[in-house]
C-alpha cells in the first residue's frame, strides 16, 4: 500500500507475476536458491545485488530464455 494509489498492494488481486521456489544450477554452481516474489498490478520492483546474485539469471528465467532447475513461474 502506498499513499499515492492505497490499491497497490490488495492482495486480493491476482499477481501478475509469480515466481515459486526458484532454483538454477549451472553444474555445481548454484546461481539461484529458491527465489519466490509476486508482483501485482502498480507495483515496481528493481534487481538490486553483487556480482553472481543471480539478476541476469533470474530474468532470463523471466523471459523464458533459461529454465530454472526447480520452481515455477
């Protein structure tokens, strides 16, 4: 919820996007350990970490350019 649009965060809308235990491993590489995130309508998320948190992973799984090991989106 914010004081702009008190809406934003209604969890009863459905989120348009919804990652579930997501997991990606290159070998013996763990690049991404159950990640889980909703997104809903009016909402703004940034990717913000070091180098190797997984970012670039995480939105490739996204776009469905890299299937994640485990989890769902």
């Amino acid at each position: 919820m914010n004081a702009i649009n008190p809406e934003v965060r209604d969890v009863g809308k459905p989120p348009i996007l919804e990652l579930r235990g997501l997991s990606k491993r290159y070998g013996k590489i763990e690049a991404l350990s159950e990640l889980s995130l909703s997104v809903r309508e009016g909402e703004v998320y940034g990717f913000l970490g070091r180098n190797g948190a997984g970012k670039s992973t995480t939105i490739r799984i996204i776009m469905g350019i890299t299937k994640p090991t485990s989890g769902e989106v």
